[in-house]
C-alpha cells in the first residue's frame, strides 16, 4: 500500500479522494486504481454519501502509468486493477464529482465521463492519446464521447487526439462549469454536500433513471478491453511506450 492516493472522510457522509504521486503527474499505478475503487464499492457500507475526485496544483492525473504498461507481459485486461476500477465507474451507485485542476490525460479525461457532476479550472488540459500509444480507448469513452460531442468531435479527440480545455468541456456538457483553481476543491465539495443532505432514496433513483441502464456502458468496455489488451502487446504500443520512457 502507497499514500499516492489520500482519502479524507468528511462528517456529512462525503470523501474526498486525492490523488497524490505529483512527481509523477499522478501517473496512476494498480495500487493507486485498487485505493479508488475501494472507495466508491464500499460507499454502501461506510456510510459514504458522496465521493469528489481531486488531484494535485496543475494535475489530475496524467492517466495510466506507462511504466506498469511497458512491464505487462500479457494482453489479458480484464482483471487489470485499471479496468477493475473504470467498470466500478459505471456501476457503483454512490454520487461522483471531479474537481479537474490541470492536467487530465487518458483515464484522467475518461473518469470524467462517468461523473455525475464536474468542474474544472481554467488551466484543465483534457486528452486522450489512446492512438497515439497504439492503444484504444477505454472507459466506454468510445461510446460515450460521440453521445456527448458527436460523431465529428469524437473523432478529433479520439483519433487525433486533440487536447481541450475547460471552456470547451463546458460547451459540450462533459463538465458543469469552469471554476477558478482557488474555488474549485470548495466548489466541489460544495456539491457533494448538497447531494449528501438529499433524501438518499430519492436521489438513488433519480440518478439511476438519468444514467440508464449500465449493461451498455459494460458491453462497450469489454469490447474496448479485449482490442486494448491485444494492442497493448503490439509493436506499435511497445515503441510508443518506449520512446515516452527514453525521450529525455
Ligand atoms: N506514466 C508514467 N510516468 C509519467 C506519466 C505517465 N502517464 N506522466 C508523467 N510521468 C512522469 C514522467 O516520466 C516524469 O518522470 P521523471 O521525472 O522520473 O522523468 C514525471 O512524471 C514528470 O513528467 P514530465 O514529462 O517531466 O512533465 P511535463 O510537465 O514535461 O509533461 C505530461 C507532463 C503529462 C504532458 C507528460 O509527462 C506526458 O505526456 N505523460 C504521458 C501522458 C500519457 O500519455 N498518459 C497515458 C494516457 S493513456
């Protein structure tokens, strides 16, 4: 167990959850997945109301640890601690919030998907360079980011891999509004609190009715996982792999 991921319990029934490997970018590693994913599986039965994602000053995460990539030495995906926790994203029934300062890359634009509700700062940085690493995208984002921006749209984010920022996450609804670095943590947490006084049962239901179902969103990430852990052993990712570990 590493402290790469702090989970602070508020008295209202909210957690915030802070990753925190800044060296890294906060690179996420199987441990720092399993610390998540721990957190909103067990909401239920820690009496946890409502869960806000925060990162560090200037990073959320810069997604999946290429390292733990580069020492996988098979395919098989579906077990990973990664996909583990983005298929607990789809299913848990706790209320989710990111608070996205900076840097959000791979994972750390996916999650967001998966969120009831999200804000982030002016300097917030989305990508999602699944192709260029040889990879495919994950998270259901293959099938969520068309729903969200179109056909078009999806397409320059997941097959260019063009980055955006906060202004034009807003503009197709990924996230609530664009808060300023110094308010955005109490702005979030703001939002858990509201949600964590609700009638539970009430507000239960109600985010169940506005999600849908989850078999679709489940169906889509095995079909992502079995073509990411094949392109996982690939060439082509192998040598993206290697020349981000070797660029400096
Ligand atoms: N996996 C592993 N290590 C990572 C990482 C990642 N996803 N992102 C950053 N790091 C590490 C760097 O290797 C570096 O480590 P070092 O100091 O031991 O060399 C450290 O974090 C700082 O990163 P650095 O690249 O020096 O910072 P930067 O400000 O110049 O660039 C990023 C930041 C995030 C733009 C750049 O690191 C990057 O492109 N990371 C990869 C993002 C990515 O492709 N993620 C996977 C998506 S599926």
């Amino acid at each position: 167990m590493t402290d790469h991921v702090s989970i602070a319990r508020h008295d209202n029934g909210v957690v915030l959850v802070r990753m925190n490997r800044l060296d890294k970018k906060n690179a996420l590693t199987g441990d720092m997945y399993d610390r998540m994913r721990g957190v909103i599986e067990n909401a239920p039965a820690e009496g946890t109301r409502a869960v806000v994602f925060a990162g560090g000053p200037g990073v959320f995460t810069s997604g999946n640890d290429i390292a733990d990539f580069m020492a996988r030495s098979s395919g098989g995906d579906g077990a990973s601690p990664a996909f583990r926790f983005i298929k607990a994203l789809a299913t848990v029934e706790v209320p989710m919030i990111a608070a996205i300062d900076g840097l959000a890359i791979g994972v750390g634009t996916t999650m967001v998907l998966h969120m009831d509700l999200a804000y982030a700062s002016p300097r917030a940085q989305f990508r999602m360079p699944f192709v260029d690493l040889g990879l495919v995208p994950e998270a259901a984002s293959s099938l969520l980011l068309p729903q969200l921006a179109g056909f078009k749209k999806a397409s320059e984010y997941l097959m260019l891999a063009d980055g955006f920022g906060a202004r034009e996450a807003v503009e197709m609804g990924m996230i609530n509004a664009e808060v300023p670095e110094a308010e955005l943590e109490a702005k979030a947490l703001d939002a858990a609190a509201r949600l964590a006084a609700k009638p539970p049962q009430a507000l239960a239901h109600t985010r169940r009715l506005i999600r849908g179902g989850a078999e679709a969103l489940r169906r889509r990430m095995d079909e992502e996982g079995v073509l990411f852990g094949q392109q996982l052993m690939s060439d082509e990712a192998r040598k993206a792999f290697a020349a981000f570990m070797t660029r400096k």
